[in-house]
C-alpha cells in the first residue's frame, strides 16, 4: 500500500505541532505528533480497514482513526493500493467543522 498526506492533512499536521508547542517544546511536540502519524501510517499498512467509519460522512468513503487524543481521517482506494490521509486534528476540536472546512464533500473521490 502505498501511503499519502493530502496538502491540507499536512498544513493540519503543522498546526497540531503548533499548538502543542505552546505546552511543550518544540522539538518534543514535533517529535510527538510525527510520531502518532508514523503509528497511524504502520497501523493503516499493516491493517488498512482498522479504522472506524467516518461519523460525518454519509458516502461511506473515509474512516477514522484516534490516537493520543489526535483524529487522522483518511481514505481506502484498493484499485491503487493507496491510503491518503484527508485530515488531522485533536479529538477537542469541532469535528464536523473541520471536515467542511476540509471540503471532503466537494471532492470528486471516487
């Protein structure tokens, strides 16, 4: 499977570092949140399909994962053995926002 971060997913990836970095220091929140991603990233190679449904996404094309209080909301394409992460953010944060802002429903994802 081949494993991709969509532009947007890695400008949220920034921001999670961002934030983080106000509570902890820098190199530690960045340390932190690439490693969440790389256990996502291992975690979807291994077992694409372990993800849960997207609570939003009522054409049943994403899934979701939670680790360390992060979400990382990402698609399935079998037919190019492809796995792109769409969005990354902390549980806290407005879901359902975030995803419109993401325009996942204005995307052509077959």
């Amino acid at each position: 499977m081949k494993f991709l971060i969509e532009e947007n997913a890695k400008i949220d990836i920034k921001l999670a570092i961002s934030w983080l970095a106000k509570k902890i220091h820098p190199t530690a929140a960045r340390t932190k949140i690439l490693t969440i991603i790389n256990d996502v990233k291992n975690q979807l190679i291994v077992h694409p399909n372990s993800g849960t449904k997207c609570q939003f996404d009522f054409k049943g094309k994403y899934r979701e994962i939670i680790k360390n209080d992060y979400r990382t909301i990402y698609k399935l394409d079998r037919s190019k053995r492809e796995i792109t992460i769409i969005l990354f953010c902390h549980t806290r944060m407005n879901f359902q926002t975030l995803l419109s802002q993401s325009n996942i429903y204005n995307k052509d994802n077959h």
